[in-house]
C-alpha cells in the first residue's frame, strides 16, 4: 500500500515537470513548428542610435552593440561570437527611394534575391511589415536570418531588424529563442 501511494506521489511529480517544461515553450512568431524558451529580456541593456531616432534592447552586454552612422545609414549592430559560430542581431535606418516599392512588390525583389525559406507579415512598432526568414547557404559561414523591414511610422525612413545564427553550430530554435528581441524595436 504504501508502495502504491510512492509511486502515485512520484507519477505526480513526474507530470508537473512534464508540464512545468511544456509550459516555458512557446510558439515562434515567424518561424513554422518551431517552439523554443524565449529569452528574458528584462535584465538587457536598450541601447539608441546616434541621431537618437530608435531603440533596441540586447540581451547583454556580451552582445557588444557598436552604434554607427555612415555610408550604409544609421544603425546598430552587436553579435555574440563562439569561435566561428555566431549570434548576431542589427538595425538600419535609410531613408525611402523615390520609388519606394509596395509590399507585394517588394516581396518578389527580396525573393529573386534571396534564398527565402518562410515569410510573412508581422507587427513591428505598430507598423505592419514583411518578415522573411533567409538561408544564406554560399557565405563563408552559412547562417539563417530572419530580417523585417518595417517603416517609420511619420518620416520617409525605413529599417531592416535582422537577426542571424551561424548555421555550423545554431538553427531555427536558436532564432526563436531570440525573436522577442525584434519586438523590443522602437521608433523614437
């Protein structure tokens, strides 16, 4: 009898844990059949660009931000390096052509360009945006990266988030583990 009640107590412990752990996974926003831990952003450092016109939130300071503005626009970048593997997560501003293309449009350029493996649309900043999930097979380190573009919600300027695992080391859980950072994204 007592034997019984053990196993009963145990059987029970065993079903919390099951649960407890279920229940710490989540549903990634983009990327399909993928569920993962998403990482605690409560404790991570918001940094700003230099023309102080966005803001983002990086996990720790072993991400290593370096805020820029130059040729390629206004942006920030940081990445976490593990030999050859890497985490890496970046913003850019640029302004809008004078032909700034729709979405679908710009759907199809990023397609004929890109290796895209899913896409979508996603709420950035209040802002509806395209999100595709790319395979960059051919780099000398191939990686996925999942890149948004989503546009200022008042001034001609847009931004790519892209958010990127080497493929030698990281995959799809990697990134889901790390999406919430792209909704930390916002315009000052």
């Amino acid at each position: 009898m007592q034997h019984l009640k053990k196993m009963k107590i145990r059987i029970l412990f065993l079903l919390f844990l099951l649960a407890l752990v279920y229940s710490c996974q989540e549903k990634s926003d983009y990327i399909s059949d993928c569920e993962c831990a998403k990482i605690d952003l409560k404790k991570g450092i918001e940094v700003t660009d230099n023309l102080d016109r966005f803001r983002v939130t990086f996990p720790n300071e072993n991400w290593e931000p370096d805020i820029h503005t130059d040729e390629l626009g206004n942006g920030i970048v940081g990445a976490v390096l593990d030999g050859n593997s890497f985490k890496s997560f970046g913003v850019t501003e640029l302004t809008k052509a004078e032909n700034w293309m729709n979405k679908k449009e710009q759907q199809t350029d990023i397609e004929s360009k890109y290796n895209v493996v899913e896409s979508g649309l996603a709420k950035i900043n209040g802002k509806e945006s395209l999100w595709n999930l790319v395979d960059f097979k051919n780099d000398s380190i191939p990686s996925l990266t999942l890149y948004i573009t989503t546009e200022h919600p008042t001034e001609n300027l847009f931004y790519t988030l892209n958010l990127s695992v080497s493929k030698d080391k990281y995959g799809k859980k990697e990134l889901c583990e790390l999406e919430n950072i792209m909704q930390t994204f916002r315009t000052n």
